[in-house]
C-alpha cells in the first residue's frame, strides 16, 4: 500500500473550467449553515450584506438534505468556523464520516435558528426571504434577524481547494 501526498482523484488544474479555476484564486470564509430539524451544511460561498435589513447570500446544493431542512422550517443559522473547526467543516460537507449522525459528536447550543456550535462565539440568525437557480446552485438569501458576536478570531478560509488560515 502506498500513501500518496496528494489526491488521486483530484482532477487535473488543465480539465477544470475556468469558471472553477478562478472561484479556486478567490479566498472564501469557511461558513457552517444550520437549521432545525436538526440539518446542516458547510458553505463557503457565502456572502453578508449590510442594509436594513442586512442580509446573508449563500450558494447551497438544492438536492441537500439541508436545503429540505431549511425550506420547511424557513431559518437557519449561520457560523463562521475557524482553523480549530476543520474536521467539524470537512464533516458536514461530507468528506468525513459522521457515525450517528451530523450533530453527534461536539457540543450545541439550541437556537431558534438551528443548533449552533457551543463554542461559537459569532453567529447569526436568519429568515428564509428568497432562493433562485444560480449556476449549479441555489442562490439562497436570508434576512439576517440575530447577531451574536465575540471579540473577532481568525477565520478558517478555503483556497485552491484547501483550508488555511490568514496570517496576522
């Protein structure tokens, strides 16, 4: 048996699209979307917009299990990760195995919005407003209703496929 340092499987940079390749050059926060039910799903194509009211804008696979989740109950929570956070991340996107379920191993805290991790310090709560096709996604759009907020820690962020860490 031989141990590989890179992925077998990956597809090579020149078969990729370029459309991939260059959302593969952008940094994005590592997000964890929860809802009741309880369901979840890690999602790093995500965006905030201030306003009244501000809003939450993510990319969302719609033959998820979360998106059911999140259509029937009409909110959901959003929690950014951070580098301590990576297997927590790589289990709720499905590329770790999660033996009893998503939300049996760690701690949560109960939210009208959906489990959130209980060492989350930020967070938000968010109502379901509207989602649209959105390439091969669904273009999810929530109205952002709560805020918790802790002093600011360093963000878990994916790159060129990976997860890394800013250096301050």
């Amino acid at each position: 048996m031989t141990i590989h340092s890179t992925d077998p499987f990956a597809v090579p940079d020149e078969d990729k699209s370029a459309v991939r390749r260059l959302r593969g050059r952008l940094a994005a926060p590592v997000t964890l979307w929860t809802t009741p039910g309880p369901s979840g799903l890690t999602v790093s194509s995500v965006l905030v917009a201030d306003g009244d009211p501000g809003r939450v804008l993510g990319l969302i696979d719609e033959e998820s299990d979360f998106w059911d989740a999140v259509a029937r109950a009409g909110r959901f929570a959003v929690t950014p990760l951070t580098p301590a956070d990576r297997q927590l991340a790589d289990r709720f996107a499905g590329l770790m195995p999660s033996p009893g379920g998503l939300f049996a191993t760690g701690e949560w805290r109960e939210t009208a919005y959906g489990p959130v991790p209980a060492h989350a310090g930020t967070w938000a709560g968010c109502s379901l407003d509207s989602n649209r096709p959105c390439g091969w996604a669904l273009l999810v759009e929530g109205i952002i209703e709560s805020v918790q907020l802790d002093t600011a820690t360093a963000p878990l962020v994916h790159f060129r496929g990976r997860y890394t860490e800013l250096d301050r």
